[in-house]
C-alpha cells in the first residue's frame, strides 16, 4: 500500500466552461415570457422555510429532525440546500425497502444524509460550473453537477441523478434549489467503482497486478494527530479503447509496458510506470482541471492537461497537435476518494518538459484539515506534535497566518513567533532532476535575519528580513536530486524576529 501523498490546491474558476454550457442551455430552451424574481422568503431560515411549506417538503422535514439537523439549518449559515421533495423522499424510500421513515428511523443515518445535501456558502445555480461544486458538503464530499435537456429544457443535474427542479430560493441564512430525487451518499471508492463498472477489466487487473488497487482503496488516512481525506483522480481507459490497440487481456497489455525492471509492483517497472501514469495526486474534475501539469501518486511522472472549457486535452503535441481526450459524457464519476475519468486513448506515459514545483507551505494535509484553514489565523504551542511534517524549538509558537487582501499567494502563510528559534518542515516529494530553489519571505520590522539549510546543507549567506517591507523571492541554492524523494529545510534565526515564510519553488535547470 501505498503513503498517502501531498496534495496541491488549486483555484476553482472555469467561467469560460460554465458560459459556454450557459449558452448551450439557452439555444435549447424554448422562447419565454420574462419573469422578474421576487424574494418570498428572507425573513424565515431554513428550518422555517421546510416547515412552512409541509406540503411539499415534510418527508425531508422529518429527516432533519430525526438527525437534529432542524437546529443546523436555523444558525445564521449561509447554506446552500438541494431540497428534495416528498416524491423524492418517497422514492427514496422504495429504494431502502422501507414504508416510512418511522421504520427506520436511525439517526446517524438521517442526519448523514441530510449533511450530504448541505453545502456552507451560497450557490446560485448560476454559479454552479459543470463538473464539481467548488466547496465539499457536509461529509466532505464534492457534489457533481451537469447539464442535460429534457423537451428542450436545459436542467442542472446534481451526482448524475437529481435534478434541480426549482431554483435559487433565498431564505434568511441561505439559498434553496428543489431536487426531484434524494442524492445518494457516495460511499464507494475509486477502486470499487471501477471494478462494479464493468468497462474498465483490463484497466482494473492492471491496478491490481501492480498494487495501485490497494492506494485507491484509502479514504482515510493517518497523518500526524489527524486522519485526512485521500484524494485522487483516476484517468481510465475503457476495454474498448485498449481492443482497439489489439490489447483483449491484461497479459497482452502488461506485454507491451513491462520492460522487466524489478517487479510488476516496482515503481521503475515500465508496467507500474504506465498504470501509475492514470492515477494522479489529487481530486480534480472538468470545473477544477486548469492548464497545469498534475503529479501522479508516485510524483515519478507529470501528466499535462489543458482546456478550453469543453474539451479536456491531455499532453498536446504541439507538432503533431495529437492528444489524449477526457471523455465528459463518461466523467467527473465521483467516489468517495476521488475522482474518475473516462479516456478515449491508452494514454502512454510521456515525458514533458520540466516545470516550475510551487509548494504552499500551508498546504500540508493536517493544515489543510483545519477548521481555520484559509479562515482565521491560529497559533499552534506544541512544536513536536502539532503537524506531522513541521516541527520547531525555542519558539513560543507557530501561528497559521490568514488574512484577506494579504500579499501572499492565497492570502496566508506560516509565521514563527519573536526571538530565537528554529523551524523544519519536509516538504512533498520533489521528482528527480537539477534545481534552482527560491524561498519567499516577507520584509519588515521586527524580522528576523535567518540561515537555510536544505536537507542538512546551509545557505553560504543570510537571508535578510529586517532592511524593507514586503514579499520577496530569495534564491536559495542549486542542487541535483538523483531521486524523487521527500527534502527537509531548516529556517534557524542569526537575529532574532518573526518570519512569514510563503512558499517554496523549484525551477528547473535546463542544460
């Protein structure tokens, strides 16, 4: 099995995708009257506005009280709620072999179930993108939207079954879209998905033959004091994209890769290196793919991916303008660990010009998994178990730094208190190859002047913080990494101060 690896945020916007799809919605719709929108209903929460219409709504209704979620919904919020209505919940029930909600009336379960149908925020369906809301629900879950049309109506669809029926209704601490079936609670993983399709054979003997399977079967896993959500993005090829290679059977597809270098489960091997190319680091579906390269779980390889909104190319030739399509129609498949999507190719590994590695120093797991986390800042007191990957001395404190507007690059950071102290933190496996590291720091009062040491090698000369005001990029040193592995690096006061310390990156030196 597999460590659980870092993984690397990105924005969220694809507003090219979502007009796109807005226009299609519109071409498709039948001509009517223009209505002006009227808000009925800010005056009462959520709980009020469920409650007020019973007619309608109070199946759901009885859910949320059986899972003392009525006081949730009534706290000032904001929320977005798809809301299914009593034929939805009725259906639903059909589904659990169930008369009523009375026969089983579990309230664990109920409470899940309406946590799944919660997000924090307010979404409009306008602000809805094809692919995945930009915020988790309630299970930490990413919803999944698309678009389809029905008698040439243009509907949102939510986890590829509900459909939102009535939209945008506002209440006191939020916003509410009718849903025409409960969404069902994702509790399967990558690997189980693929293997219950039942397109993916070959593809999922090879994840079995080379130990991958076992990867994506983690949901959640140990890191430091806490368990985070694994979360990866599977790119899969379909046993008719590989019969038309001629491949009809795994030992016909493990023929063509392995080039017998240790094992079928070694990461060297040529069989490994290919499956390991299909399963990337990280939750990405089509609204959260930007033009970027995106790590595999092993970080031995990158996979390129760039769009226009609607069609996903992955590593463009820009000679032969040859690539590898993400099929949307058979996409943004969600599962409780990730992602998966459908390839129209078999997606050899391929060897892409080296790129900048830009590494948050905030965007460690256990960080990320606070309820602070690019919210408020936090101080931390315990240096040796506070994170599992940064550690410190003498300092009082490590504080985790937010605040909007703040020049940083998503408006936070890490800062070590006043005085003399000393901070590591190993950082995510870098892939080997020849480096130039640059560090950003912010200048200011009261800073300190430090030393840095990479893996245990110092910096010749002090980087200096306390002689002007504001984020600067410091060159560290060059190195030469002949393995892909974790790095450690080591901030030590020469005068004593704070430090904000931003991030770190890797330019690639090319000879």
């Amino acid at each position: 099995m597999k460590e659980f690896l870092y993984i690397k945020s990105r924005a969220m916007n694809k507003a090219i995708y979502v007009i796109a799809i807005l226009l299609l919605i519109m071409s498709g719709c039948e001509e009517k009257e223009i209505q002006i929108w009227k808000n009925r209903s800010t005056e009462q929460q959520i709980t009020e506005y469920i409650t007020a219409r019973d007619s309608i709504y109070s199946e759901f209704k009885k859910a949320m009280d059986i899972g003392n979620m009525s006081s949730l919904l009534s706290t000032r919020g904001p929320y977005t709620l798809f809301l299914p209505d009593n034929d939805a919940m009725f259906a639903y029930y059909d589904k659990l072999e169930i008369n009523s909600i009375e026969e089983y009336s579990d309230s664990v379960y109920w409470r899940n179930v309406v946590l799944n149908h919660v997000i924090p925020g307010i979404y409009k369906t306008g602000d809805i993108p094809p692919g995945s809301i930009p915020q988790t629900n309630g299970l930490g879950d990413f919803l999944i939207a698309d678009v389809d049309f029905v008698d040439g109506q243009g509907y949102l669809i939510i986890n590829k079954e509900s459909f939102i029926t009535d939209e945008n209704e506002e209440t006191a601490n939020g916003i509410i879209h009718r849903i025409n079936r409960v969404i069902d609670i994702v509790n399967k993983t990558c690997a189980e998905i693929l293997e219950e399709n039942g397109s993916f054979q070959i593809f999922v003997e090879g994840l079995k033959r080379t130990g991958i399977i076992d990867t994506l079967q983690q949901v959640n896993v140990p890191y430091g004091k806490v368990n985070v959500r694994a979360r990866y993005t599977i790119l899969a090829v379909p046993d008719s994209v590989y019969n038309q290679e001629g491949i009809t059977n795994i030992d016909e597809l493990i023929e063509r890769f392995d080039d017998e270098i240790g094992e079928l489960t070694d990461v060297n091997n040529g069989f490994y290196r290919y499956m390991d190319y299909h399963c990337l680091e990280g939750t990405y579906y089509t609204s959260t793919i930007l033009d970027d390269t995106y790590p595999t779980i092993s970080r031995e390889s990158l996979v390129n991916i760039i769009s226009d909104g609607l069609v996903f190319k992955i590593n463009l030739n820009s000679e032969t303008q040859e690539y590898t399509e993400i099929i949307v129609k058979y996409s943004n498949i969600p599962a409780k660990n990730g992602a998966i999507h459908t390839v129209n190719t078999i997606l050899e590994e391929t060897m892409l010009p080296p790129e900048t590695i830009h590494i948050e120093m905030t965007e460690f797991p256990d960080i990320m998994a606070l309820d602070c986390f690019r919210s408020e800042m936090r101080n931390f007191l315990d240096p040796e178990n506070s994170f599992e990957k940064i550690k410190w001395k003498t300092a009082p404190y490590l504080q985790y730094y937010y605040k909007p507007g703040e020049p940083c690059s998503y408006n936070d950071c890490i800062v070590m208190a006043e005085g003399y102290w000393e901070v590591e933190a190993a950082i995510p496996k870098i892939k080997k190859g020849k480096y130039h590291i640059v560090s950003r720091f912010k200048k200011g009062g009261n800073r300190a002047n430090i030393a840095v040491y990479v893996d245990g090698v110092r910096k010749e000369d002090v980087i200096v913080l306390n002689d002007d005001f504001g984020y600067f990029d410091f060159p560290i040193f060059d190195v030469d990494w002949e393995t892909t592995t974790e790095h450690k690096f080591r901030l030590k006061t020469i005068t004593p101060g704070i430090v904000m310390w931003d991030y770190l990156e890797f330019v690639p030196i090319i000879e």
